[in-house]
C-alpha cells in the first residue's frame, strides 16, 4: 500500500483558518485587502521611480527592484492562499505546484534579503564617502548587485527546494500553514530529514544571519559619521534616508528569524502561522508605506506623478 502510494499522484492541501464559514469570510477579506494594499503601494513606488528621472539613482534603483521582488512575493502566496481560504482548505495543491511555490517563496525572499543587505552599503557610501559616492556606486555596480542577488537566491532556493521534493511522500497530506513553507513540507516526508534540516539552517544562514552582520556593520559606521555631522539638519537628513530602510529590515529579518533560525524541533505550527501572515501579507503591504511616508523626494515624485496623471485625464 506504501509503495503504491509512493508512486502515485501527491497532493497536498492547507490547513483551514478555521472551520467557520465566517471566520474564514473575514480572513479572507482581510488578506485580499492586505494583497489589494501591497500591490498598489509597490506598484505605485515602481512606476513613481521609473517614471520620475530625478530618481533614476542607486537608492531608488535599489528601492525599484524592491518594490519589483515584493510585488512578485506576494503574488506567489497571496491568490493560492485566498483560494485554499474558499474552499475551506479543501482545495488540493499537486506536488510540482507545492514545489514551484516553494521555490518562488526561497528565490524571492532571499533576494530580498539580500537586496535590503546592498541598500545597507548604498547608504553607508553615500553618507560615509558622500565625495566618491558617484564613482563608486557606478550603475555598472549597481546593476551587478541587483542581478547578484537574484542569482544567489535562485541557486538557493532551486538546491533547497530539489532537495526537498525528492524525499518520498506516502499520501495526500495537510500542509500546516497557508502555503508550501519549507519546514511543514519537509514534515510530511516518509523519510529521515536531518540533511535537509541541516541544509536549510545553512541556506538560512547565507540569506538572514550573514546579511544582518553586514547590515549592523553598515550602520555602526553610518550611526558613527552622522554624529559628527555638525549641523542638526544634516544629521536629521542622514537619519531619514536611512529610517525607512532600517524599519524594513527589522521588520523583514525579525519575523523570518523567528521561524527559520530557531531549531526545527521547536518549530510551532501556530506561532509559524502568525508569524508567517506578517512577512508574507502585512510586511509587503507595509514595505511601500514605510519608504513613501517617510522620504521626501519619493513624495514629492509621487505628487509629480499623480499631478500629470490627472492633468492627462482633464485633457
């Protein structure tokens, strides 16, 4: 029976929010309103960036590629899950479709770790050698640490995610989140998994702790050459090009280090699945909120585009 199963078809489903339609209407609501706000916020920053020349710079380059990766990341989790939350979990999920979603999710997320690393650099050139900036932060350099971080976290996430799918499945079984994460997956194998744990902590490692340790290093020299800016409005102008992206990492790389560098054993289904909401649906969301509100050329290039927009609809 365990080897024709084995050799059959596997389909996965999510577990339900909850088993009241009512509860699982305003979950759902809630999360098309949180996928609604975060494709808006991060397709409005986009095309601000892209159509706006005064900010064809490194840091918005940077914030543009961004706002593309958020984009992606929540289009990957958000209409799979709003699905699963209409059927009540009982929508199916075939193996290949679990594993593409697996390896978007690890591709994605790690690029976006990585890129909020090479912002950290971008503002510590900027602010720490503000006289070299422009040779250093060439757009040669830029481009070749966007497409760098892409190409890490594609490497990744197809090592981990080929890892992880060839590990027998005995039958259907329930995924315990809303999505193909790699720990709940990895639980549902009919096989030893202490390599793939050890893989992913190592994947972990490259993705969240190594840029962290970069990121905290850029800002102990950044926080070190504001202070001895003389001028309390230079040192205020130092801080807010850096407040947003500082927010945005906590926000990022505290949710994931929750889940991902934490021991599996000690893994929790339910703390996995709050925290999970939060970096998957709230932090996308907030991601384009936090950079607009809080920097003002990104609003006064958004008030620019809005401006000819409607300028191009009286005509």
């Amino acid at each position: 029976m365990e080897e024709e199963n084995q050799t059959g078809v596997v389909y996965f489903h999510f577990r339900p929010f909850s088993t009241s339609s009512t509860i699982a209407s305003l979950v759902f609501v809630g999360f098309l309103l949180l996928y609604l706000g975060s494709l808006i916020g991060n397709l409005t920053i986009g095309l601000t960036v892209w159509q706006d020349h005064s900010l064809h710079t490194p840091m918005y380059f940077f914030l543009f590629v961004l706002a593309t990766l958020e984009l992606g990341y929540s289009t990957n989790i958000a209409p799979l899950t709003l699905a699963s939350i209409l059927s009540m979990g009982k929508m199916l999920i075939s193996l290949p479709s679990c594993g593409t979603q697996m390896f978007f999710f690890i591709f994605l997320g790690s690029a976006d770790c990585i890129l909020l690393a090479i912002m950290a650099y971008d503002r510590f050139v900027a602010i720490c050698h503000p006289l070299r900036y422009s040779l250093i932060m060439s757009w040669h350099l830029c481009v070749q640490l966007a497409v760098g971080s892409l190409l890490l976290g594609f490497i990744l996430a197809m090592q981990l995610t080929v890892l992880i799918f060839r590990l027998p499945f005995c039958s259907s079984k329930e995924i315990s989140l809303f999505y193909c994460d790699v720990l709940p997956v990895m639980r549902l194998a009919c096989a030893d998994t202490h390599v793939h744990e050890a893989t992913l902590f190592v994947v972990s490692v490259i993705v969240l702790t190594i840029p962290f340790l970069l990121i905290t290093l850029s800002y102990v020299f950044i926080v070190d050459a504001i202070l001895k800016i003389r001028s309390a409005e230079g040192r205020h102008k130092a801080f807010s090009t850096c407040s947003s992206h500082l927010t945005v990492v906590l926000l990022q790389y505290g949710c994931t280090s929750l889940i991902y560098l934490c021991p599996s054993s000690s893994y929790s289904p339910e703390r996995g699945q709050v925290v999970s909401v939060v970096y998957t649906f709230i932090t996308p969301m907030l991601n384009p909120l936090i950079y607009s509100m809080r920097n003002r050329e990104l609003k006064d290039a958004l008030r620019k585009v809005v401006m000819r927009f409607l300028l191009l609809e009286k005509q």
